[in-house]
C-alpha cells in the first residue's frame, strides 16, 4: 500500500505540472544547408518549408499569456537559412522580450546582419553546432559545411558582441562525442577559447537512424521513471504542427495543430495526455518514436527516482 500510495502521489505531481508549458520550441525551418553525419535531417520525409511570420507572431503572444519563459527558436533545421530570420528576431524582441532565449545554429551563414539582430534583441545564449577539432574531421562529420568559414563567423561574432560591451549572447560550443570529436576536444576547446563555453555532448541515435559505428554503440534502457520531455516543453513544426517533443524529428507523433489550436488547447488536450499516460504506465510500444529512443530520459527529478 505504501509503494502505492508514493506512485500515486508522484504522478499526481506530474499531472500538476500540466498546467501550462513551461517551454516553446518553433521550428522556423527544417531546411538544412549540412547533411551531417549525427542528424536525421537528410532522411526526412516530411515536406520542407518555413513557418510563416504570422503563425510565428501568434504563438509569441500565446507564450506571453502562457508566461512560458523558455524560447527555442529552432528546430529540426537551419535557422539562419531563413532570408528573413532578423525580422523573426525582432518579433522576439517586440512580443516577448522577458523570455529566456537559447539559438542553436550550425552558424556556416551566420551573416554580420543575422549577428545585428542577435545582439540587439538580446538573445540570452547562442549554441554553435561545431564537430571536430580539425578541417578534417569537421567536414567530414558535417557534409556541405565548410570549417573555414563557420570559424570566421564565430569568432567575428564573439569579437563584434564584445566590442559593444554585452554579456549575451553566451557562445557555447557544442559537439556531439564521437571517437573522432573525443580525440581533438582540446584542439575544439583550443580554436573557440574566446567563446563562454566549449562542450562534448552524447551522440543520440534518434530512433536507430544514426550510424552507431561512428561512437560507442547505445543500448536502449527499460525507463523506471516517464520522459520528462512530454512535461517540459511545447514543439511547433514549421508547418504548426505540433509533436510530443524535440526528437520527434520527422513528426510521426503528432498530439495537434497550432493553425487550429491554441498551445493550451494542446497542452492540455487528450492526445498529449495519452502520451505522458504511456510513458507513465512504461507502455511504449507501438510509439512510433518513444519506442525506438534510446535516450536516457535526462533531467528526471530525483524525487521520481526515490
């Protein structure tokens, strides 16, 4: 009875945490100018497009009446690809200018305007997608991309931020650990030593489609605990579909529309719930994308585990 008893009172906290999201992930493109060897992207076979500057301002005005705090403004692609990304910024900067914004990019059209927009709108931190310590092994682990030209735009941008005397954005440089990245870390960590912060972080698989023999293989592990990620954060497909969460990279578990709903409606909707009561119960399979991830269910409270 007790055991009962702590497994009822810790999903009860859970389904407090559903009250609304506490982050927003907008794809503004899944458009990618790399075919990089630890990314699905290239095996999409959802439709490429870009989200619409009208869709996108409305779900910045949802995130201010929802005081979601936490703003990705990125997804599954490139977002500097987008010919008019710095106005896309600035709607950050008009509509929710108090929100935590993180911006992953792969940085290779990291344009001095792209970079004026960052700044002015005062994006809280910028992730540059970087492998490798070497020419070599970087183009090599991002096909398309050329390392000459991603360095200068990081390092111009570092040089352009502290000029004007800001703090933000942080620049992190972020590589997923391969054999290859593991051996030249300090030569990573050596080339961005202007920048805040230089990390490995581990190679996801996303659902087998990775080539495993590039690192050490992963296996798969039952969860005792549900994916925090189903209670963590709201993601919008360019297209304003909505998916259970960041690795449902081609949308194959779609839980609503942000066209035809609001991200409450959605939140809070039964598709969504039937999910977290799936990975609650432990009950994955036939879950297109929960049950082929081998991800390790991070940022779970200790207070589950107990």
């Amino acid at each position: 009875m007790a055991q009962a008893s702590l497994i009822k009172e810790k999903v009860d906290t859970m389904r407090g945490m559903e009250a609304s999201p506490p982050a927003l992930q907008l794809e503004i493109t899944n458009a990618c100018n790399g075919k990089c060897i630890i990314c699905p992207n290239p095996q999409q076979t959802r439709p490429r497009g870009m989200m619409s500057f009208k869709l996108w301002c409305k779900l910045l005005h949802q995130a201010v009446e929802l005081n979601i705090t936490l703003l990705h403004p990125f997804w599954f692609g490139e977002p500097t690809l987008v010919k008019d990304f710095p106005k896309y910024l600035d709607a950050i900067g008009d509509i929710h200018p108090n929100a935590m914004t993180q911006l992953f990019s792969n940085c290779s059209n990291l344009t001095d305007e792209i970079g004026e927009a960052i700044l002015r709108n005062n994006i809280d931190l910028l992730v540059v997608s970087f492998e490798g310590g070497t020419k070599q092994t970087y183009e090599s682990h991002r096909p398309g991309l050329k390392w000459d030209k991603t360095v200068i735009n990081v390092h111009n941008f570092v040089r352009k931020r502290n000029e004007a005397g800001m703090r933000i954005p942080e620049v992190f440089v972020q590589s997923a650990s391969t054999y290859q990245t593991r051996a030249e870390f300090e030569l990573l960590k050596a080339e961005f030593s202007d920048c805040n912060q230089v990390n490995l972080t581990a190679l996801q698989t996303m659902g087998g489609t990775i080539d495993e023999s590039i690192d050490v293989p992963k296996v798969r592990k039952n969860p005792s605990w549900p994916c925090m990620r189903l209670w963590s954060e709201i993601v919008v497909a360019w297209d304003g579909r909505v998916v259970t969460c960041c690795d449902d990279w081609d949308t194959k578990q779609v839980v609503g529309n942000a066209n035809e709903q609001t991200l409450l409606e959605i939140w809070k909707g039964d598709k969504l719930r039937a999910y977290r009561d799936a990975s609650i119960n432990n009950s994955l399979d036939g879950l297109p994308t929960c049950s082929t991830c081998w991800y390790e269910w991070i940022g779970v409270p200790e207070w589950w585990k107990v």
